[in-house]
C-alpha cells in the first residue's frame, strides 16, 4: 500500500512538472474533454451575468469564494451556506451549460424560506437585505434539464467585494480547463460529483491571504485538487487537512501559480481545502476544480 501511494503521488509530481511547462507554452491547445466543454459553458452563462451586474450596479464580486459550479442531476439541489451580515445587500445569480433550461434559486435560514426564484427559465436571480444577521443557506435547483444531468454555477455579489472583469474571468477560466484536460489525458478524472458537493470554487483573494472550504464530504475515492488564476497571479498553494484530525494530508508549496495535489479521501471523514494566494499583483481570481478518478 506504502508503495502504491508513494508510486502515485510520485506521478502526479511528475504531471505537475509536465504541466508547467505545457502552460508556458502558448501554442498548446486543450483537447476535447466534455466535461470541461460543459463546465465552461455553465461559468460563461453565469458568469457574465455577473459581471454586467458587476459593471452596472454597485454590487461586486464577494471576497473569499465568489463563486461555485457542480454537476447535478435533474431534480437535484445543491446548498452553500454563507454568512450574511444584517442591513447588508447580496445577490446571487444562477446559471447553467446550454443545455439547462429550468434552475431556481432559493434563500434559507433555520428551514424558513426568505427569498427564491422559481420563474420557469435558467436565469435565477435573488437579492437580499438580511433584518438579521446569521448563516444563509443558498439553495440552487436544478428544475429541468435536456438531460439526465448538466453542470451549473452560482455567483455570490455584495456591495463588499471586489470588481472583476470578462478578461479576467477568461484568463482563470481557460487555464484551469486546460489544466483539467491535461489531467484527465494522463490519467482519466470526472470533475467531482458527489451529492451536495461543489466540484468548483472561484475564489478572489488579495496576496498573502486564504480562503478555507470546509466541512466536505468527498466519499471513498481518489483525487486530484487543481488551480489556476488570472494574469496577476504568480503564486498560489493548495493543503488539504483531515477536520477530524487536523492532519495535512497533502499540500502545494511550490512557487508558482498552478498548484495541485493528489489525495484519498473515506466516506465517513470530512476535509477542509485551503486556498492560498501567496503573491499576485492585486487581489485575483484563483478557480480550483476537484477532480475525482
């Protein structure tokens, strides 16, 4: 078993080394991964709502996680809880690949609905000025759906964040499906999909700060934790712990601005995945993808 891990994580140091010289190479293209194919689809469609939004409002995009992407199957929902504080304005916005054509959105505390959006189309839209302060559930359901199963994505907005534009958006967004599709050539991956479980964070970070997912459940499976930023980024790290233990069970020290790290996970235990942006001219965006074997 020692060797059999030790074989592993020595593959995927190697992939890592590979990639880093695939990424500093411009005339490299990505080859055909459906799964990045829709994933792109699902950030596109959401994610230049936003950044209208973003543009034309005096809402930006929320510091820490701004936003997520999951698959789902039809008639399934996915949930994020996140504070929100009283007196404060949020919006969130859903979205989906082409395919999606009913999403809803829904706002939770303690049970108790407080705002949603069940309009029959794939643009959900809530907004919300918290009477109290507390942990929110947001709640993204996929309603309809040409098929059995699509990718989605789901951006957090506030008036306290940052502003970020389509180039930007662009620039992550293409590294990390190119990244993802390298992967998945070398050794074969799905991007997560347990249930309940994002397979994808976008987080904005100034340099020298961190972003911590807690609390997840990633079954009984091996798998990859990858990301990639904006321009501005030069160097990103990625840890991942056991919560039970606080173990560190892997992590990316390495200075440059496409960590991953290779990683087994049991049913039974929950981890945490730390975002570091260690250094980058401004605060960035920084997208990290769960990938599973």
């Amino acid at each position: 078993m020692f060797f059999e891990k030790t074989t592993t994580f020595l593959l995927f140091f190697v992939l890592l080394l590979n990639f880093s010289a695939f990424a500093q190479d411009g005339n490299n293209a990505m080859s055909w991964w459906p799964p990045g194919e829709y994933m792109r689809q699902a950030l596109n469609n959401t994610l230049a709502k936003a950044v209208v939004v973003n543009h034309k409002t005096e809402y930006k995009f929320r510091r820490g996680v701004a936003f997520l992407a999951a698959h789902l199957k039809t008639g399934e929902q996915i949930s994020y809880e996140m504070r929100l504080n009283v007196g404060e304005k949020y919006v969130f916005i859903g979205g989906g690949d082409d395919d999606v054509t009913n999403c809803n959105l829904y706002l939770k505390k303690d049970g108790r609905v407080y705002e949603k959006d069940v309009e029959e189309d794939a643009n959900p839209v809530v907004s919300f000025t918290p009477l109290e302060s507390g942990i929110y559930e947001i709640v993204y359901e996929l309603k309809g759906d040409e098929k059995e199963a699509s990718f989605v994505a789901l951006a957090l907005m506030s008036p306290d964040g940052y502003d970020l534009s389509a180039d930007e958006v662009d620039q992550a967004t293409n590294k990390i499906l190119t990244y993802g599709s390298y992967i998945n050539d070398e050794v074969g991956v799905r991007i997560h999909d347990e249930a309940n479980q994002w397979g994808l964070f976008g987080a904005l970070l100034p340099s020298n700060m961190r972003i911590e997912i807690s609390d997840m459940k990633l079954g009984d499976a091996d798998h990859y934790a990858i990301a990639a930023g904006a321009d501005a980024l030069s160097d990103a790290d990625l840890q991942l712990t056991d919560m039970q233990s606080g173990r560190v069970l892997a992590e990316d020290r390495k200075n440059d601005p496409t960590p991953g790290i290779s990683f087994t996970t049991v049913a039974d235990k929950t981890y945490a995945l730390n975002i570091i942006n260690v250094a980058s001219a401004k605060p960035t965006l920084i997208i990290t993808m769960l990938l599973t074997k």
